[in-house]
C-alpha cells in the first residue's frame, strides 16, 4: 500500500470513529476536516469530500447535501458501525485497533 492510500484509510477510519462518537451519528464536512487536522491529516475541503464520496461507495456512510449545496453532512450507517466494532472488514479504511 502506498503512503497516499494508507493516509486515505487512516483518514476514512478517523472519520468513522469520529461519527460513531456523534449522538445522530452525523457531522458536517468542515468539522471532520477539522478532525483530520488536529490528526495531522491536513487536506483540503475537496480532497475530504473525495474521501466521503470513497466512503459512501463502500457503503460506510450515507451523504446529505442540503439545497445550498454548501455543506455536506456525513452519518454512519450500520455497515460502517459494523466495521468499527470489528464484525466486518471494509477494504479502504484502517482496521480499527481495540478502544478502551
């Protein structure tokens, strides 16, 4: 696996792990780009949302696009859950390690 697909993995896995600690389950694009900063993971608004529509194929995550089209809302579907808790395996996101 090359560094830039290792860092799209590592970056979908903090996504996922990032939304699973939402109550709803969802955040919009610009906090998870955030998140991915503060992980040193600093990219750019289009290459997140790259990154999500990646996520969205993999049937990790579902997108909502308000009618402005301004902002993308994120929320994890059970399939992307499933692989957080390690039931199921997506190819394309980091295996999660055990969480304390």
């Amino acid at each position: 696996m090359d560094l830039g697909t290792e860092i799209a993995a590592d970056a979908r896995l903090l996504i996922l792990q990032e939304l699973a600690d939402q109550v709803d389950g969802r955040l919009y694009d610009k906090h998870l780009q955030r998140v991915l900063a503060v992980n040193m993971i600093r990219r750019t608004m289009d290459w997140v949302r790259t990154e999500l529509g990646a996520m969205k194929e993999l049937g990790a995550i579902k997108i909502h696009k308000p009618a402005d089209g301004e902002v993308w809302i994120a929320e994890l579907l059970p399939f992307g859950q499933e692989h957080l808790d390690r039931f199921r395996v997506i190819e394309g996101i980091s295996r999660p390690k055990s969480r304390p």
